[in-house]
C-alpha cells in the first residue's frame, strides 16, 4: 500500500528569518490511522546519518479541523493562516514553542490522500493493535 508523502516548503513566521522556506514532508502511515507525521529531513552530517528524520505525530483530524478554525489545546495546534497558508503550532516539553506556516493546497492534498487511503470513521477498521503497541515500546 502507498503510503501518502507530501514535500513541501514551509517557514517560520515568528522566527527571525520568517521568509526562509525550509523542507518538511507530511506523511501518513495506515497503521497509524488516525495519525498524521510532520517530518523534517535533517541534513547529514558526521553526527547525523542519511535519512533521519525529526517527526512529530498528531492527529490526522486535528491537521483537517485546524485548517478551518483554530483546533488543538495541547502540544499541537492548527489554525487556518493568511493568504491561503495553515499554522501549525508545536510546544516542547520545555515550554518552548515554533508556529510554522504550511501551504493550505500542500495540506489538503495530504489529507485527501490519506482520507482516500483510511476513510473518515474507518480508522479503527486500520487500526493493528499489537503492531501500534510494538511501534510505540520499540527501541530506537
């Protein structure tokens, strides 16, 4: 089964550099259905292999309701953005935070392709109970 990656450029808006596009993928995994993963490619280096990846996981919901009206009260908050752009929050577990500000057609491509894959509703139909508990106590 394909499983839905999306490329795209995103930035920072309450940064310093603001205007600086960086590369982020939103990714769905069926196994995870009612997940969605923002992940941002690290570029390799001696301390750092290819291929790693920062990921953080929300809910796949959230990313659809947030593109329309402020969703979210925890580590993850959506909200539609200006000139078709959709914000997305991420809190740390030290208090800090970074708004980004993804485009609103890269979104909802995701999305379809994902609700296409695991339909609204179906997702507990997807769900491997014993392969999510494995997934989420494996080892890195």
């Amino acid at each position: 089964m394909q499983m839905p990656v999306h490329p795209m450029s995103v930035t920072f808006p309450d940064s310093p550099l603001p205007d600086v596009p960086i590369v982020a993928e939103l990714r769905f995994d069926p196994s995870l259905p009612y997940a969605a993963c923002l992940a941002f490619p690290l570029t390799p280096c001696e301390c750092v292999p290819d291929e790693t990846l920062v990921c953080w996981y929300f809910s796949r919901e959230l990313l659809n309701e947030g593109r329309h009206a402020p969703a979210g009260n925890g580590d993850v908050q959506v909200s539609p953005g200006h000139r078709g752009e959709v914000l997305i929050t991420l809190r740390g577990p030290d208090g800090e935070q970074a708004v980004l500000s993804a485009p609103e057609g890269e979104v909802a491509a995701f999305l379809s392709d994902s609700f296409q894959l695991v339909p609204a509703g179906s997702e507990s139909e997807h769900l491997d109970v014993d392969a999510t508990l494995a997934l989420l106590f494996a080892d890195d």
